[in-house]
C-alpha cells in the first residue's frame, strides 16, 4: 500500500509570477502565483511559523484577479491545512482540499520547499527578496522541534 504525502515545489521565479505545485496523491494543483501586492513566500513562512506557535493563519496566492488561499489551523498537536479558490466575481471562497495531520506530515513538506526556494538565487527583477530574518526564525522554530 503506498502512502500518500505531501508534497510542494516552488518553482523559477519570472517576471513576478512563481510557479507552485502542490500534490497529494491524487490531488495536483498548479498555478503561477503574483508577488503583487505581497510576496507569498514571506506570508509562507510568517503563516509556517504562527501555526506552529498555535495562531489559525492563512497566505494568499494572488494568481490577479483570482487567488488560492492556504489556510492553516494547529488542533493540540494536529495540524490541518486547507485550500480555497476565490475568483474575481465571488466573494464566496471555494474550499476544495483538507488536509489533517501532524508536524512532520504537514508542516514539514511546505517547510522544505520554503528552504529550497530561498537556496536559489532569484533575480530581483524576477521575484522580491525573502525576508531573511523571518526564515531564520523559522528555521531555528522547525530545528527545535525536531529535536524535542
């Protein structure tokens, strides 16, 4: 029996669109994300790190006008990560993923991409630059409770 794990790629950077890829078994979600108005990778990583301290956040992929929402919610020591769709005409969001689990199965996966990513070099005229202060403070947050 194969089990099914998460999985996020954050793709090159060209001129302010990044591609993401999100899969789950099944589920594959592609799109190409703004950094306009807000840089997703930055909410990405403050989001990773108030879910961990127990704080209900989201980030909004701005795809302009429509947009993905990654919402994540921490439940004792659970986890659950949920995606929604809002298009430019509705104001009514459209959740079509959920997904409930622990540290190392939700948080980890968007965690590595996140790493990834930032190890790249990235033409600014291409995408923003990643608020290293808040990596590095993400970074030392996962490490320690790895190590617990």
């Amino acid at each position: 029996m194969k089990i099914e794990k998460l999985k996020m790629e954050l793709g090159a950077p060209e001129y302010g669109w990044l591609p993401v890829k999100l899969t789950f078994g099944d589920f594959d979600l592609q799109f190409k994300a703004s950094d306009v108005p807000a840089n997703p990778i930055d909410q990405l990583i403050t989001s990773l790190r108030n879910v961990i301290k127990g704080i209900n956040t989201e980030v909004w992929w701005h795809l302009e006008p429509e947009g993905y929402y990654f919402e994540f919610e921490r439940i004792s020591d659970k986890y659950r990560f949920k995606i929604s769709f809002e298009d430019s005409d509705n104001t009514q969001r459209k959740e079509f993923f959920e997904l409930d689990g622990d540290f190392k199965s939700v948080i980890l996966p968007i965690y590595r991409a996140i790493v990834k990513f930032i190890a790249q070099p990235h033409n600014p005229y291409n995408w923003p630059q990643t608020n290293k202060l808040e990596a590095e403070e993400l970074v030392g947050l996962v490490k320690e409770i790895k190590t617990t």
